[in-house]
C-alpha cells in the first residue's frame, strides 16, 4: 500500500499475511465487505499555492460503513529528516493541533526516562471532537524504523490495551480501540514533486535547494461515532487539515516551534473537529490581502447597515405599542361621549 516493493517481497518471503485480511497478523485487519478488492476511489488532488503541498487522497471501502484511507503529501522545500521530526514531535503535536487535547507516553513510570523524545513508544491521546459529542481516548504502540537512505522513516501505529500503571481514561472519553495506521516518510519522487521543488526554491529566494519530502499515509480508524458523520467529516476536512499541518511543519522546520498553536488536525487524525477561525495564505499575495481588508470593509458596512435596521425596527415596536394602546382606550371613550349626549338629551327635554 504504501508502494515499497522491498516491503512486499519481505512480506512474500516470509510468509507474512498481507495488511488486511482474516489473519491475526494482518495490520488493518478484516474486511467485510467485496467492494475492499475494488479500485481505489479519488477523493482529493490538491496544490496549494505559493509552491506549497501537493495532496492526493483516496479511499476503499474496510467495514462497518468506514473506509481506509490512503494519501500522498509532497512537501517542497522540506527535507525526510525534518518531516520525520515534526510528525513524531507529540509535544509540538498537542500545541499546534487545537484537537489534540493531550498526547504522551501512556505510563506515567517511563516519564523522566526520555519517553517524551522516543519515537517508538507506546502513547495515550485524548482527541476533542465536536460538541455534544464526547472526547475520544487513544492508547496506541507506535514504531518508528530510520531510513538511512535519505533520512525517513517508516512507522507504525496501532490501538493496543493500556500498560500496567497507565492513568485512567477521563470518565467521558470513548475509548478507540480500532486504529491503525501506516506511513513512509522518504525524499519525494517524481516530475511534479521535482517540478514543485523548484517553484517553491524560487519563491522563496533560493532556499531549500529544490529539496522535497513526501509522506505516503494508510489509516483507518472506527471512532464510534455515526458512520455517516464521520465519512462526511473525513471528506470535507482533509485538505483544510492538510494546509494546516503543511503551516506547522514549516513552522517546526523554522525552528519556530514556541509561536504557539497554529491550526486542527494533522497527521493519521483525520479529526472531526470544526475547523477554527484561522486563514491559510500563501507568501507574497498581496492581491489576497488586498480583498482581505475589502472584506473587512465591506463586513463593517453591513454591521453598520445591521444597526441602523435594529433601531428601525426598535422605532416600529414603540408605534405598534402605542397604536395598541391607543385602541384599547376608544371604546371607553366612545362609552364617556355616548353618556354625556344622553345626558345632554336628557336635560334639554326636562327644560
């Protein structure tokens, strides 16, 4: 899946069983449903401008509604080795990523040890989802093999039970017990991330030297959650999440890492979370912040327009109210004037 043929032919040889499948030692697990064997399903072929990421993603079919994911991210201007830091940087991680509530070593004993900065290691997460819906709490074993090559990494990861000592769940939290995912992080390959690599050198006066790093991604994760939501979610929100993360990763390679949270979602977290209030905007667009700021222009103008309509119709209320009173009132002045004519009457025929 990931387009190792190393990896497949070790697989091969071994005797091993592919990553889905009935096996125990499939990654991915079963499938049930024949639509699995089909081709895969184009969800996204997206680049940012500016010489920013290019992101394909696609989707099959797994089980229970939900779908595996697969999905290539070339990042120019970034070499394997910083990619490879800032996807397994989980203090940076929960800084950046407003879903991320929390992220470490899943038993408190090994903190003091190195835990933190140990890429292989066995992790606790809890994920913010949207309300009313309740946080979800991932225990999962992550596994991370250098690529010697160009300074990548391959890694997995997988849900798995808790360690002995590890702190409880919060009481609210929906444990994820389905989880996996598969990546490759190496120098990227090919015409367009070449071609890629170069623009965004030029824009950026030279720097990076052409370089590019791609990440191949699988995943798969059953969160509990209305299968319908979720598939919607994932579809809707993985190109948003992507410029996001391509932010944080050139801020991380910056060396900027103490600017604070920078956007939502990321990296094998295909988060449901309801995207933040931040924009994305390539270097060096001034026509873009030129119609920011008529945006804004234009946004007070009707605020203003808002207003003025609110006092009008504060205006119309008070007519209303004392129309209304005013009509409550005739028929008790119609009664007054119909007694004084009567008694009026009255005196003219006794004289």
């Amino acid at each position: 899946m990931l387009g190792e043929r190393s990896s497949r032919d070790a697989l091969a040889s071994a005797g091993l069983p592919g990553p889905v499948g009935p096996s125990a030692g499939a990654l991915f697990g079963a499938a049930d449903t024949a639509a699995f064997f089909g081709p895969w399903e184009p969800l996204i072929h997206e680049r940012a401008p500016g010489g920013g990421v290019l992101y394909w993603a696609w989707r099959r079919p797994l089980r229970r509604g939900l779908y595996l994911y697969l999905s290539r991210s070339v990042f120019p201007g970034v070499t394997p080795a910083q990619l490879r830091a800032f996807a397994h940087d989980d203090a940076w991680r929960v800084r950046w990523d407003r879903a991320t509530a929390s992220l470490g070593p899943a038993a408190p004993a090994l903190e003091g040890e190195g835990a933190a900065g140990r890429e292989s290691e066995v992790l606790a997460a809890l994920v913010r989802f949207p309300a009313p819906m309740a946080p979800r709490a991932y225990t999962y074993a992550r596994r991370v093999w250098p690529r010697a090559c160009d300074g990548g990494c391959y890694a997995l990861a997988r849900a798995c039970a808790p360690p002995g000592g590890a702190a409880a769940a919060p009481t609210r939290a929906v444990p994820v017990t389905d989880y996996c995912s598969a990546a490759v992080i190496r120098a990227a390959a090919g015409a367009g991330a070449a071609a890629a690599a170069a623009a965004a050198a030029a824009a950026n006066g030279g720097e990076g030297g052409g370089a590019a790093a791609e990440m191949i991604l699988v995943y798969f994760e059953d969160s509990l959650a209305r299968t319908s939501i979720v598939n919607l979610g994932v579809r809707k929100g993985l190109w948003p999440a992507m410029l996001r993360t391509e932010r944080a990763l050139r801020a991380h390679a910056a060396g900027s890492c103490g600017d604070g949270g920078v956007g939502g979602g990321g990296f094998g977290s295909f988060s449901l979370r309801r995207a933040g209030s931040e924009r994305w905007e390539p270097r060096g667009a001034p026509a873009a912040a030129a119609g920011v700021a008529a945006g804004a222009r234009l946004g007070g103008a009707l605020r203003a327009a808002a207003r003025a309509l609110s006092a009008l119709g504060a205006a119309a209320g008070a007519l209303w109210a004392a129309h209304a009173r005013v009509a409550s009132l005739l028929p008790r002045l119609e009664l007054r004037l119909l007694r004084s004519l009567v008694n009026l009457i009255a005196g003219g025929l006794g004289t």
